[in-house]
C-alpha cells in the first residue's frame, strides 16, 4: 500500500514579551519568522536567515483595511525604548485613524505650502510654457499681491481676494495676477492640496474685470529732463547694477528680460556689437555700442564682481543675473511726478517715441526694437550695424539735448566719460538729405543755384 506524505508548512513564528535584550536570545533559522510581542499588538522582532534583525510593526487600516507594514530598524542600533513609543503611535494611527504618521505628515507638508512655493512646483511641471512665461507668472503674482503669495495656500479665502481686489487699482497687471493664482490654485485644488478654489469664487463677486487697452504710457520729450535728474537722486538708494539696468534700457529700447540676460561673452568691444539671444521671438538682434553704452559696459565690465562674472547685469546677491528690478523701479516712481508708473516697458515706448520725432523709417525703427517681421534677412541684419548705430547716435544726442544735457552729466559722473562726447548736436544728425536732394544738382533748372558745384568752396544758392 502506497503512503501518502502530506507536506506541512513549517511556522517557526512564536510570541514572547519583548524587552530590549530580547532580540539576543532568537537565532536565525532556515526561514525567515518573527517573535511577536504579547504586550503590544502589531510590534514584532524579524529574524532573517542571514541573522539580520529588526523591529517593525503590522497593522490593519481602521482596523478593517488592508495590512499595512513598516520597518522600525535594526535591533542592535536602535533603541529599544523609543522603538516602543513610535510603535504605539504607528500603530494608534493605523489602527484608529487608518493612515500612518508618514502620510500625516506628508499631508500636513502639502497643505502647509505657500502660495509661492506651489506656483514654482506647478510651473516646473509645464512643459509647454517658455522661461520668460514662467518667469512672469513668479514675478506678477510676486509684486502685485505679495502678501497673498506669503500666505500657506489653505489660509487664502474668497473674501481676502476680493479684499485684494478693492484695493488694487485694477490694473492690467493686477488682472494678470489673479489670473495666474487663479490658474495655479486649480492645479492645487486638483492635486488635493485644497478643497476648492477660492478665486472661482472671489470672480464671481467681482465680476467682469475692466477693460484694458493696451497701454501707451510714456515719459514725454519734455519730461526726460525730470525723468533723468530723478534718477540721478535716487541712484544712491539703489544698487549700481540696477541704476545701469535702467539707463540702458531707456537709451537701448530693449525689452527687460533680453538685457537682464545679457552675459558678457555676447558683449563684443572690439567690433562695438552687442548679441541678445534671449528675444521674444527666438530671433538674433544685434546691437551696436554707441558712445554713452560703450562707457556704461566697460564701466561695468571694469567693476563687475568677478565671483559672478557670468552676466553683465548681475545680481547684487551674488548668485545669477538681476532678478527682479520692481523694488528699483518703485523707488524710483515713489520720487517721479508722473501719472503713471514707469517700468521696463515704459522705458521701451520712450525710446520708440524718440526715433518718431526724429523721423526715422518704420523700417529703421522696427530693425532697432528688434519686432517681428519676417522678411528681414540675416544678411541685412548684419549688413545695417553702421545705420543702426548712427541712429542709436541720434537718438541718445536727442535725449541729451532735451533732458538739458543730463545724460552728458552721467556719462561724465557715473562712467568717467568725455564730457563733450555728445557733439555734433542733435540737430546735426537730423540733417538728412534724400536721394532727391542729392541729386538736385544735375537738374537743368536748379543750374543757378548749383554754380560751382565740385568746388571746396561751393554753397548752394537759394
């Protein structure tokens, strides 16, 4: 008769009253088991083959759920006595709140965050957005609702926002900021760090936002005088970096975030070029020096802290490029007479507004703003230096002569300047004769006029 052998699962798991020295007496066995505590339900010593031991605990979720393990550590490096109270409330946690103190403070770390910390996170995540959008999303939250932006994100209410709201002037760039929190509490609110989204709510009592024309705001040819010697006065409450940032863009015209990205290894002196990469629309502009920019970088390239020498306008902080010029410009606005607030972009249709009154082509224009045309060629990019710096020439000589020769004044005092380097006058430089005019002299009709002509002492005859 054939014997049947049953096969028996061997079990070499046992329970004892643990204490600290119990770990000692239990030696490893063909199969890993654990010695379980009488005293503390869930709390066990794990023998591995190898001789390893540890503490841990083992519990169900509510008391119901599914099991849910962790390892407290090594039973000859950890202490026994501590090892216990975490147990205890491991598995208090577990058994009665059915989460684990990991969880609890993983969650308490989520809805501890600020609302600037979740729009860098949410930011981070947004592949599709570029640099200079990511980075205007930071600085417009940042400055116009800064208190908002300090606040842990489950503290923000509706009728805070709507506080926010009345006191704002409702500004385009007010409007952009709660638009962007909006955006960024959303993904908050998806990710279950918030229940709801207070500025769904906050909209509805506002209501529909103003309309916003596109501003037009500049400093007028008359104010330039008042505009400078304003910034002369507040200069000593700003850092050097930021004094320089703004002058340049007022006598550049370029847009804020390609000149705070300006790195020195795209400033050429000996050709007098200046290469932005960084533009609005992914496109090579290059600019020459003129005089007053020529002194303003090697003022800057002689005195620029060589711990971060990376950028031309570095940050006083002493890590990257400058970051945020608003503090800058609010000095600066607090002192001005103006009604309105200059800014980057302010200074940008200044600069615009100066090349009309001198006359120059839209195309001249257009090529000095770098704007988006796209049938201009790289040949033609490089080929227009010398007429673009003529009229950067012009244009900083204009500027000169109707701020009552301030802008002479900084050259001198701020970068040890030539104090008559604006000459010729501005007039001088708008002279431009046509084609036309040139040519008037082959004409039969203007012969009495153009007598002589050829002549080194010839004067045309009106």
């Amino acid at each position: 008769m054939q014997t049947i052998l049953a096969k028996t699962r061997i079990n070499f798991n046992e329970e004892a009253d643990l204490t600290a020295s119990s770990y000692q007496k239990y030696h490893p066995k063909p199969k890993e088991y654990f010695v379980r505590d009488k005293k503390i339900k869930g709390f066990y010593i794990r023998i591995y083959p190898s001789g390893k031991k540890s503490y841990g605990v083992i519990a169900r979720k509510g008391g119901v759920g599914g099991q849910k393990s962790k390892s407290l550590g090594d039973c000859e490096s950890r202490d026994f006595n501590q090892v216990k109270v975490y147990a205890r409330q491991y598995l208090f946690s577990i058994k009665e709140q059915g989460v684990s103190p990991s969880d609890l403070v993983r969650d308490k770390v989520r809805v501890d965050r600020l609302l600037s910390e979740i729009v860098r996170e949410f930011l981070e995540l947004d592949k599709r957005l570029d640099i200079k959008t990511k980075d205007d999303y930071v600085r417009c939250i940042k400055n116009r609702m800064p208190s908002i932006n300090r606040m842990r994100i489950q503290e923000i209410t509706t009728s805070l926002i709507v506080d926010w709201w009345s006191a704002s002037k409702g500004q385009r760039s007010d409007v952009k900021a709660f638009m962007y929190a909006r955006v960024m509490m959303e993904k908050a609110r998806a990710a279950g760090y918030i229940e709801s989204n207070p500025f769904m709510n906050a909209k509805t009592l506002i209501g529909q936002f103003p309309s916003i024309n596109t501003s037009t705001s500049h400093i007028p040819i008359r104010e330039l005088g008042h505009f400078l010697t304003t910034l002369i006065e507040v200069a000593p409450n700003l850092s050097r970096v930021a004094r320089d940032f703004i002058l340049f863009l007022l006598i550049s015209g370029k847009r804020r975030q390609e000149v705070l990205s300006l790195e020195w290894k795209d400033v050429d002196f000996e050709r007098g070029l200046i290469t932005f990469k960084n533009t609005k629309y992914k496109k090579l502009d290059v600019m020459p020096l003129t005089k007053l920019s020529f002194l303003l970088l090697k003022h800057r390239d002689k005195n620029k802290d060589r711990s971060n020498a990376r950028w031309v306008f570095n940050s006083p902080s002493g890590v990257g490029h400058l970051a945020d010029p608003f503090k800058s410009f609010k000095k600066l606005n607090d002192k001005l007479d103006l009604d309105f607030q200059v800014s980057a972009h302010v200074l940008r249709r200044t600069f615009s507004t100066a090349t009309n009154e001198l006359g120059l082509r839209s195309e001249d224009l257009g090529s000095l703003l770098n704007h988006k045309k796209k049938d201009v060629t790289q040949n033609y990019i490089m080929a227009s230096q010398e007429l673009k710096r003529k009229n950067l020439e012009s244009i900083a000589s204009f500027m000169n002569q109707h701020a009552q020769d301030t802008l002479n004044w900084i050259a001198v005092e701020w970068y040890d300047g030539n104090e008559d380097m604006f000459t010729p006058t501005v007039e001088e430089a708008r002279t431009k004769k046509t084609f036309e005019d040139e040519m008037a002299y082959l004409l039969a009709e203007n012969s009495s006029r153009f007598k002589g002509v050829g002549h080194h002492q010839f004067q045309v005859h009106d």
